[in-house]
C-alpha cells in the first residue's frame, strides 16, 4: 500500500540522462521502505499519474526520494491525493523545484508543503522528534541525515514540526 515515485522528467534532466547520483536517492528509498521497513513499495512513475494510469489513491502513503523537474499535472495530482488523506514523504529538498517548461514552482510547491528553504545547511546535524507529535511516537528518537540539507521555515500555521535539530530549527515537519 506504499508507493516510490520515479520522476522521469527529472531523471532525464541529469547529466547523463540519469546515471548520476540522484539514482542512488531511489535505491536508498527502495531499500528503506522494502527491505528495512518490509512494506515493498511499488514504483509509480511521473507519467503514469499524469496519464491516468497509476491512481496515488490506492496507496497510503507516496514517498518522493527525487523529483526537482515536474509538470504543473503532476504537482496537481500531488496536491488532491494529500488533501483526500494520502501521506506524501518528500526527501528531496530539491523537489519540485523546476517546472519541466524552464519556470520555477516557487509558491505552487511551498503552498503545498508549509515550508520554505531559507539556506543550506553547513553540515549534517542531529535532530530530535518533538514530543506529542501526530506520526512518532517516541520523541527520544534522535536520528541524523547523511546530507547537510536544507534550513527550513513554516509558512503556514498548519504545519507540524516532528522534529528539530539542535538549534531549534525544524528538521521535519
């Protein structure tokens, strides 16, 4: 009941029409979410929810380890797939980033999750979930990303934050 979404648009973008080390973001999710978790994942691509052919409705959850080049379609059926109630995993701070037209989704995407980028990371720090949080439920849970990241802010007051890097900055929300 989970999915992995391989962006097409955005694999074919990168050097090497994808044989670069963007690729290695689908693997780890495939790894995390089949293997390591159990729930084996299928992969849907970016168009096949365009065309009509996958329906995100039938899976609870989507995981995005890689998307920054997509269609204003598929941004769309992102944006109802959510608000009927299923959960988007975006790892890719990258993610929807570039319209596949040259034009960036600016407001489209950071409407859509409730954050912005505000600058990089200088380094990969711990971050710890916040207690009383609504997905995990033990907050002593510290993890650390391989990667720097992004710095985030919340643009709305819709938005949780599950957990936080030392400073008190989010690191999930």
């Amino acid at each position: 009941d989970c999915a992995i979404l391989f962006s097409s648009n955005s694999t074919y973008a990168t050097l090497w029409g994808g044989l670069s080390d963007d690729n290695d973001r689908i693997i780890s999710a495939y790894t995390v979410a089949g293997p390591c978790l159990r729930s084996w994942s299928q992969f849907v691509s970016d168009r096949q929810i365009e065309r009509g052919e996958r329906d995100l409705n039938d899976y609870k959850v989507l995981y995005v380890p890689y998307n920054a080049y997509a269609t204003p379609e598929l941004l769309d059926k992102l944006k109802e797939y959510a608000r009927g109630g299923g959960a988007v995993i975006c790892t890719d701070t990258d993610a929807f980033t570039w319209n596949i037209n040259g034009e960036t989704f600016g407001d489209a995407w950071t409407g859509f999750v409730g954050v912005r980028k505000t600058g990089d990371r200088e380094s990969p720090a711990e971050m710890r979930f916040v207690a009383g949080n609504s997905i995990f439920s033990e907050p002593s849970l510290a993890i650390t990303p391989l990667v720097a990241g992004s710095r985030i802010e919340p643009v709305s007051r819709n938005v949780e934050i599950l957990a936080v890097f030392d400073d008190g900055t989010p690191g999930i929300t």
